[in-house]
C-alpha cells in the first residue's frame, strides 16, 4: 500500500502489501535508505500471541452456499476482464476474494461496499464477511489420491508497525490468517522470503509470487497466499499428437492421453463439453470445453459466463468417447497484474489514494496521506498429467454402438471443481499444453 510523496517525509513504515496467489503491492516513499538485509527465517519471527481471540466465526451452510454463487460469477466476470493475454491463463476466485476480503476487513464506507458488490453476495456485512472467510480456511490443502490442492497465506508485518489490534483480532478470527512479525529489511529480501514461503507451500510449483519490484522500501505488512492445482489420469496411451497451438494452422506434437470409454458429454452450438474426474473418490472434475473451430476459442470465451457454463454442464450426459486429451500445464512465467480489471469490476477506491478508507488497517499521524493499493497480482499453476495404463498399445476404440469423438486439438477453456464441496476452484484457458507460452 503506497503513500504519494509529500515535502516533509520522515514516516515509519505503514501497512503495504497484499500477496496471493497473487500479490497486493504497496509501498510509501521513505527519506532515509532502507536496510538491506534479508528477513529472518521462519523460526526467527515472532507471532502475535498477545490479542485475546473469541472464537473463530464459523457461517452457515446457507450463506455459503450463496458466497460460493457469487464468487462463481465473480470469476467468470474476472476471468472475462484477463482473457486477451495471449499465453495460457487462470484464475482462482476464491483465493482473489480472500485478498479482498482481508482488505475489505480494515476498510470502512465506500471503500467496503464496493468489494461487498464486487464480490457480488446478498448476504449483510456481518454474515458476509463471515462467509467469505469460512470459505477461506476450508480446505487449504486437499490430497485425494493423484490429485492435489494445496493453498497458502499468512500476514506479515514490520515489527515498528503500528498495526491496530482490532485488525490483527478480526484477521485472525475471521480469516485465520496469523501475522507473523519479522526485520523487513530491503525489499529484494523479503521478496525472497516470501517467495520462498510460497514454494514451500506448493510443492514448488509457485516459485515467483512477487515479481522483481513487487516490494518498494517501506513496505509495513504484507499478506501472502498463494495456491496449485496438480493432477493425474488413468488413460489407455500416451503418445505425440497434433495440437494447434494459439489456434494457427500448423500442427505442433504435444503428448496427448488417450482413452475410450463412457464420460459424461455434451454439444451446444459451436462447442463440445467433456467431465473428466480427477482423484480419489472423483474428489474434483475438470470440465473441457472444445470450440468446434480450431480458431474459435476467443467467441468461446466471449460467451463464457456462469450461465452458460451451467448450461453445458446441465446438458452432460453418460456418454460412450473416443477421447483425445494433451497434458497440460498453467504456469505463466509473470503474475497477472490485476489493478485495470479490478478497477473496471467496480473496486476502484482501493487504489485510489484520494477516496481509499483503509483506516481500520494501522494507525496514522494526523495528515497523514491515507493508504492505498498500488498493485494486485496473480499467479494460479495447474497442471493436468496422464499416466498410460498400456503404453505400447495402440490407440483405443470403444467396443461397438454409438460413439463421439473429442480430439482436444486446438486451444480450449477449461474449469476445475471440488465435486465434494460444490465449489468452483480454478477456470482457465489453454493455449499450448507444453506451457511455452508461458
């Protein structure tokens, strides 16, 4: 969070810096150099254990349901505001929303208010909230045989600032989110720091979450949360087929799964749909969604809302496929900055130092310029495998009667479930399978 230069500075650090999946960044000029030693590890750093915590606020299942509808809209919405990149892309809504909602909980007035109808639920301030951060403490890591969800955050914060201690009880009631205290020192270390904590927490699968510059000299707190998607298939053989990367005409060998058997499946105009259960139990789905036109992914995702994807899904039905599906993986090689979409979805005060109310954050000197957002990023990883069950066999064929073929050949979107929890976790475009567009 960033303070916008005035004539006398001599200001302590201030509360700076949201990172999720993606990161918020903040920073306030300082007139002296920052140190430049790196934070200390882990085991160093100090938690706070000195606020008298009621217990952790649990919502009903109801408003959950209705937070998990609106945060299904609001990723679509997102999604839909990201998708001109021209390399692979995904979101995840829920981890967005609770980089939002950890703002929204030291922000007062309109500044709130617009992330309550960002978000989209119609549930009051106090029941809203409430679901919002259930949502985020449930299930931060799901392992269900061949496939993993992992998820991570943590508030950490200067030791000279001056953090108010409503903040820290509600974070961490609320949010379970704990603040760790820690030497900011320069900013490269802390980078690391944080970026090491991420890929740490996923496995190594979120190496870079702050991006080089992503923390300023006088950072006062940062919140860290990131999170992967990663799993793996039982198919008949894998084998190099075509693939039209970027939707051109010229056909680039990617290795592609095979197999023949019933999935559930449907056509609408212009596109195929296809369930694929991931994991032990079928704990999660990833639902393919195939235009018919090799290059007609982006009229696809201009139609891609939450009604139309229920509409595809409502239609899918057990049906016998000749499937042909690449390995894939979503691992851009940069976070998606996402200030100008977040702006255009109506979250524009938070990064606005004329008319931001982050007031219930830390405390502030009298004319003080207020706090505010600079930057928002966010990097969501992904990656779909696929283990043959018989590698030298040819390619399968269903055993008589009535049969459809997808051959995923061309760039396609694709959405991943917790099937257990009904909740949408991550949605996604593919552009190149092997990931060399980033």
């Amino acid at each position: 969070w960033s303070k916008p230069p005035r004539r006398r500075v001599r200001m302590a650090p201030r509360f700076a810096k949201i990172l999720v999946l993606l990161v918020f960044g903040c920073h306030e000029p300082r007139a002296r150099q920052p140190r430049v030693a790196a934070p200390k590890p882990d085991a160093a750093m100090t938690t706070v254990a000195d606020v008298t915590l009621a217990p952790v606020v649990e919502a009903p299942e109801a408003d959950l349901r209705e937070m998990q509808r609106a945060l299904d809209g609001f990723g679509y919405a997102l999604y839909g505001r990201v998708r001109n990149v021209a390399a692979n892309v995904a979101v995840e809504p829920r981890s967005l929303a609770l980089a939002l909602g950890l703002c929204a909980t030291g922000a007062r007035g309109e500044t709130r208010e617009e992330v309550r109808r960002a978000l989209g639920a119609s549930l009051d301030d106090a029941r809203w909230e409430a679901a919002l951060a259930t949502l985020s403490r449930r299930e931060v890591a799901v392992e269900a045989g061949d496939a993993e969800l992992t998820t991570f955050h943590r508030v950490y914060a200067s030791r000279d600032l001056a953090t108010r201690d409503d903040y820290v009880s509600r974070s961490l009631r609320l949010w379970g989110a704990p603040l760790v205290r820690l030497d900011f020192g320069g900013p490269e270390g802390v980078r690391a720091q944080l970026n090491g904590q991420a890929s740490a927490q996923t496995r190594g699968r979120v190496r870079e979450l702050v991006p080089e510059g992503g923390v300023r000299a006088g950072v006062g707190a940062v919140v860290a949360s990131a999170s992967s998607f990663k799993a793996r298939w039982r198919a008949d053989v894998v084998r190099d087929e075509g693939f039209h990367v970027g939707g051109g005409t010229a056909l680039v060998p990617v290795a592609t799964a095979r197999a023949a058997g019933r999935f559930l499946y449907a056509r609408a105009p212009g596109v195929q749909a296809l369930r694929l259960p991931l994991g032990e139990g079928e704990r999660f789905t990833l639902d393919v969604f195939v235009p018919d036109a090799v290059a007609g992914l982006g009229e696809l995702e201009a139609g891609l809302t939450t009604d139309s994807v229920r509409a595809w899904t409502a239609a899918l039905r057990p049906t016998e496929v000749d499937l042909a599906l690449p390995r894939f993986r979503v691992a851009p090689a940069r976070s998606l900055a996402l200030r100008a979409a977040l702006d255009e979805a109506g979250v524009g005060r938070l990064f606005d130092p004329t008319k931001v109310d982050l007031t219930g954050v830390a405390r502030s000197a009298p004319g003080e310029a207020p706090f505010f957002v600079s930057e928002l990023y966010h990097a969501a990883v992904v990656e779909v495998d696929a283990e043959a069950a018989r590698p030298d066999a040819a390619a399968p064929q269903t055993a008589g009667g009535a049969r459809v073929s997808v051959r995923v050949d061309r760039p396609f979107v694709f959405v991943i479930s917790d099937a257990r929890a009904g909740a949408l976790r991550v949605i996604g475009r593919v552009n190149d399978p092997a990931g060399r567009e980033g």
